[in-house]
C-alpha cells in the first residue's frame, strides 16, 4: 500500500524511527506540506497520515484512492469527517498516549509561576547573588502549593494524573465533569464552585460548544485574585483578550498556558503582551517517551485497519 506521510517532523524530527509504519507499506515521508502542496504528493495514496495538514472536502474529493486517514495526534479537527465518511474513507485517532508528560507540563507551568526558578537563575547568572550583602535573596514572592485547591475542570486520563500530582504536593483537589465519577480524595463540585473556591484552575476538557471561551469575563469575575489559570488542553478554552484583561487588572494572579486559540499565534495576541502570563508553543505532548508511543499507535491504528478490524475510528 502506498503510505504518505504530510507532515511528519512534528512527530519525527529525526530522533524516532519510522520503522514501525514503513514495514505496513510503501512510505513516503513530507516534514511539512503547504496547501497547494498536498494534492500532488498524495494524489496516489491509498493511506495517508497527517498531524495538523488539512484535508477538506474539497481536498479529500481529488484524492480518490485514499482510503484511510490516520491521524497522528488525538484532536481531529482537521479532517472535514463527513466529507470522508461519505468518500467511504476511515479516519483514526491516537488516544491516551502521552497523560504523564501533559500532567508534567501543568505542573511545569504551575511551578514556573509560584517559585519563578528561571526569574531567580537568570539573575544568579547576571551578577544579582555576587553583588548581594546578604546569603539568600528573592526578586518575586515565593508560594508554597501546600494548602492550596486545584480546581479542575474535565477529569479524564490528564486530568486525573494532574489530579494525583496535585495531592502529592498536598493540594486539595476538586474537580467539575460534565459526567460526574466518583474518585477518592477528590471531591465533584459544581463549575461556579471550582471558579470561586479555587486557587489554581486547570483545564483539561474537551472542546465543545459547551467549553469554548469557558475562562471568560464573567468567569474571571468569579476567581479569587491570586488564582492561576493553567491550560494543557485547547487554545479556545479560554477568551484570550478577557484574560489578558484580568491578568493587566488584578483580577487574577497568573496564567500558565501551552494552548492559544491560533497556533502559532498572531503578533498582536493580547496573551503575548499579558503580565504575569507564562507561554510554551504547545509542547505538553512532545516529551520523546510520549512521541515514541504516539508513533507506535499511529502504526497499531493502521496495522488494524490492514487486517479489517480498524480501531480508534472516529470517521
């Protein structure tokens, strides 16, 4: 089978081994495909494996040998779905492979926030401890996370790992889904409850009509003025303009964010001039442990296909 790969170096930027897809069929791999690109490299694909290249209906209409889509990553938003169920092609998704490293991301940006570790470093390194008359010195208040509540919002697989973290730091921890399952030493509370008892709110939900802009103006309203906002999840969780507002006001203390609403972002995000925010370019999921897993689902996903029995289908 001809196997195109449209975007492979996000997954693959030379340090995995594409091993695993190259024994399904015959592979051709792109690091990235601009648009106009796209038609012409998988024109005679039978299976192609995109990351974030778009497959539109217009798109998917000149590829009439492509029968399965396997996406390398869990949101799939990409891939116009109906447009391929009717062209009779499937489409695949990769789960549950990296909950450890986004939980790890959360609390690198939590930690990043409460104890300012690259602040004081850089100010080591800038001469700051040589020149000080005294042995210690801080430049930001230091918090402890003891003591604190996490408020989570969504409790699946990364928000559960958030969620034990949390505790072993000796947080309290609640938490809001749309389908409350009980968990011990975690209490279910209502979405007003987790804006106004929180000290730190993570958000780990889906993307929905329901949760899109859910951090809001009115919801910021709500939040204690040294709450944190932290979002491992989607960029459009949060209204990126009412949020640089309560960062700029006091409204809140902090943001942590590896999410924004359009990736990369534009130079006039309000985020990007927004005090006290910390920003990483969506890098939760890419720890090498994490990519390596995705890599061999992604061949798992097609392998199961290949043999009739397609899994993780989301077309």
């Amino acid at each position: 089978m001809n196997i195109v790969i449209l975007d492979g170096y996000t997954l693959n930027p030379g340090d995995q081994d594409w091993a695993p897809i190259r024994k399904l069929g015959n592979v051709t791999i792109y690091d990235r495909s601009a648009k106009e690109e796209i038609v012409g490299r998988a024109h005679d694909a039978e299976i192609l494996l995109v990351n974030k290249v778009v497959l539109s209906a217009e798109t998917l209409a000149q590829l009439t040998k492509v029968k399965y889509i396997g996406v390398m990553a869990t949101g799939f938003n990409n891939i116009d779905i109906e447009a391929a169920r009717k062209q009779g092609i499937t489409v695949t998704n990769v789960k549950a492979y990296g909950p450890a490293s986004v939980a790890q991301q959360t609390f690198a940006l939590l930690l990043a926030i409460v104890n300012r570790v690259e602040t004081h470093s850089q100010s080591v390194f800038a001469g700051d401890w040589v020149a000080s008359p005294d042995f210690c010195y801080w430049k930001t208040p230091l918090n402890e996370l003891a003591g604190k509540t996490m408020g989570l919002i969504g409790l699946g697989d990364i928000g559960s790992q958030v969620a034990k973290i949390a505790l072993a730091f000796g947080m309290s921890v609640i938490a809001h889904r749309k389908h409350p399952v009980p968990m011990d030493n975690i209490e279910m509370v209502s979405l007003d409850a987790i804006f106004t008892q929180s000290d730190v709110i993570s958000l780990h939900c889906p993307l929905t009509e329901e949760t899109r802009e859910i951090i809001n103006r009115e919801s910021l309203s709500k939040m204690k003025a040294g709450a944190i906002i932290l979002n491992t999840g989607r960029g459009p969780l949060i209204h990126e303009a009412d949020l640089a507002d309560a960062l700029r006001n006091g409204t809140i203390a902090a943001a942590g964010l590896d999410v924004l609403s359009v990736e990369p972002p534009k130079p006039d995000n309000p985020l990007l001039s927004a005090p006290n925010c910390v920003i990483t370019p969506h890098v939760a999921w890419a720890t090498f442990e994490a990519r390596r897993r995705l890599l061999q689902m992604v061949a798992g996903n097609l392998e199961s296909f290949q043999k009739g029995a397609p899994q993780n289908v989301v077309s």
